[in-house]
C-alpha cells in the first residue's frame, strides 16, 4: 500500500494546506464520518451518506465507501479558503460545526482516538471529499476551509487550549457530603477520654 505522506505528496503539489493529517481505517458498512472533538453521536447517526454523496449533520460528515468492509487511508487537510479540487472522484460538499477545532476520523464502531486535524479557528467550515481513482485500497482526499460568513471564535495555542480543559477538570469537585467533614460527635469524646 502507498504510503500515507507519499499519497499526500500526491494529492497537494502545488498549493499547500494550512494543516495536514494523514489515517488508516478500518471502515464497515460502506461509510465512515468526519466528526468534530466534542460532537454528539446522534449527529453521526443523523450524517448518514446519501448514495455515493458525503452528507452532514451538526458535527459530523458522512462519507461513503466503494467496498462494505475495507482499509482504506485519508489525507484530512484544512486550507485558509475554498482549495483546489482535488484528484478523483468528487463525492460533494457539505458544512460541518466545529466547536473545540479538531477533527478526526471515526468508523462505524466509533474506534480508538486517531490523528486528529487540529484547525485555526472553530465554527462553521465546509468540506469537499474526493476518492482517488486507483486499483488497490481506496483512498480519500477530505479539504475543509471556513464557510463564508462565518465568525470565528479567537485562536489561542494549543498548550492553552489543553490548560484551560485540565483547570476546568481540577475544578470539578465532588458534591460536598456531610459525613465527610462532619464534626467528632460528643460521644466519640466522651469514649475517647474514658479509654485514657
């Protein structure tokens, strides 16, 4: 199988994206989805492919496969505008609602957390998905840009973003519970004092 970063070289020789991921799946039932960090399942119930055409709900993009059950490999890349069409053949367009700024690649069952594409901005964005026309393992070309109009939150780094998530988490506490912290009763004294 070619690999995944000469795919890619493939794919982007001249304009180059803002960010680049490349994935191997295992996908079954003939699709598997883009979804955005965060996005609910029933979203990715509702992104079902319609025939051999991607289609998104909320925070996820349905996309179809040629074969049920197959491996098949994806450069997901994020461009500042609308791309250049890709090589292949083009499955369509659709918007997709990113919230926390990454995407990644998910099959039917859900799976392990792959690569994730981490974008600029969160928001609304558009994708456009191609299946390259090749023998051998199929292979898919997925360009996502900010729609038009669309009001991108401000950006701030990586290692912010994992910050502020860890603080919001250590900030969590249990609901306080009376036992916990309750005072020794007089009678926990009175036993202590008569053991003396």
């Amino acid at each position: 199988m070619e690999s995944p970063c000469t795919f890619g070289e493939d794919l982007l020789p001249d304009r180059q994206p803002w960010d680049v991921t490349f994935d191997e799946l295992t996908v079954s039932y003939s699709q598997f989805w883009v979804l955005a960090e965060g996005g609910a399942r029933c979203d990715v119930e509702s992104a079902t492919p319609r025939g051999d055409s991607v289609y998104g709900h909320g925070a996820a993009v349905g996309v179809p496969t040629l074969a049920s059950r197959a491996n098949i490999s994806a450069v997901l890349s994020v461009w500042d505008d609308a791309p250049p069409d890709g090589i292949g053949v083009y499955l369509g367009r659709c918007r997709i609602e990113v919230a926390e700024r990454e995407l990644t690649l998910v099959n039917v069952e859900g799976r392990e957390p792959g690569p994730a594409l981490v974008l600029p901005d969160s928001g609304s964005h558009e994708v456009k998905v191609w299946r390259r026309s090749a023998d051998g393992p199929e292979q898919y070309d997925i360009r996502v840009w900010p729609s038009a109009g669309s009001v991108p939150e401000p950006v701030a780094p990586r290692r912010e973003l994992l910050r502020q998530r860890r603080s919001a988490v250590s900030r969590r506490k249990p609901t306080t519970n009376q036992s916990w912290s309750s005072p020794e009763s007089p009678r926990d004294d009175a036993k202590r004092t008569s053991d003396r």
